[in-house]
C-alpha cells in the first residue's frame, strides 16, 4: 500500500491582511481520512486498515476498540474546516 501525502500552500498572507472576509485557515480539498489517534505506528495503521477493508480476523477487536467502521478513503472538507476554525 503506498500513501502520498500532498500539501500545496498558497500565499494568503496579503489577502489576509487586506481584510478579506475569508477564514483562515481554510482546506480547500483533500482525500482519505487521517489515522485515529493511538492507532500506533505505520505498520499498525495499515494493519488497521486493512483490517477494516478485509474484515479479517482482527476486524472485530479494532471495530470494538474504534467504535464505529473505518473507511481510510471518506474525506469531509466541511469538518476539516470545522476543526482547523476550532482552535482560533
């Protein structure tokens, strides 16, 4: 399994401070879900997911202890906005 991670930065810094009624900061795009948290290492991540997509026999330990299935490829820009506004 291959993960790219991608970041693209624009500048913002001038319309930031020109009064644009824009929040920041802002995700404009993105995909797949970010690891839960104390999910482990790397190749505990990964053995999560593949859990969760295979439903082998680790699946129904990692669903008791997530809570809820995992779908590593559900991106929700609306609630990645909600979260990086949280803390402002």
């Amino acid at each position: 399994m291959e993960n790219i991670i991608n970041f693209t930065f624009e500048d913002i810094a001038n319309d930031y401070l020109s009064g644009a009624k824009q929040k920041f900061p802002q995700c404009i795009d993105g995909a797949k879900k970010c690891p839960p948290e104390d999910v482990g290492s790397i190749e505990g991540y990964f053995s999560f997911v593949e859990s969760m997509r295979t439903k082998n026999e680790d699946y129904e330990e990692n669903l008791e202890w997530f809570g809820s299935h995992y779908n590593e490829n559900e991106f929700n820009v609306k609630l990645v906005n909600k979260r990086l506004l949280k803390d402002l």
